[in-house]
C-alpha cells in the first residue's frame, strides 16, 4: 500500500480493514507515528502527506479527500 510506503509504516490487514474513512486513516497514523516516536508525526503535514499519496495513486481529487470520507462509499475506492 502506497500509505505504508510512504510513511515507512506496515499496517496490519485486521487494522486496515477498520479504516474505512479519511479520518480514521488519519488518526492511526499520527498515533502510530507517535507511538514509534517518530519526528514526522506533525497533524497537518501527515494529513497533506496523506491525501497527496491518495490522489496520486487513485485520481481522487483533493478536495474530496476530507476526514469525512468513506474510502469505500465516497472515494469509490476498495
């Protein structure tokens, strides 16, 4: 998964499966990052980082990428 990449971090598919919104993908990161400790945990710089990989890998168009959105239902990705 491009989000793993690019944070340098393996998601667990029993984790990823209950992912299931902008947001939730959001806040298991900066908790990740910040568990390990990690200087690059900065809120708004990982919730750009993020939104860029998942535009660039789907086509998704920024302004749809909000906390609010469903990955599935909104996004139309799965």
């Amino acid at each position: 998964m491009a989000i793993e990449e690019g944070f340098g971090l393996e998601i667990p598919n029993e984790k990823a499966a209950t992912l299931t919104t902008v947001g939730d993908m959001h806040a298991y990161l900066v908790s990740e990052l910040a568990r390990l400790g990690r200087p690059d945990r900065d809120d708004v710089r990982v919730y750009e980082k993020m939104r860029d990989i998942i535009c660039l890998q789907t086509g998704v168009k920024p302004d749809e990428v909000v906390p609010k959105a469903s990955f599935v239902e909104d996004l139309r990705l799965d």
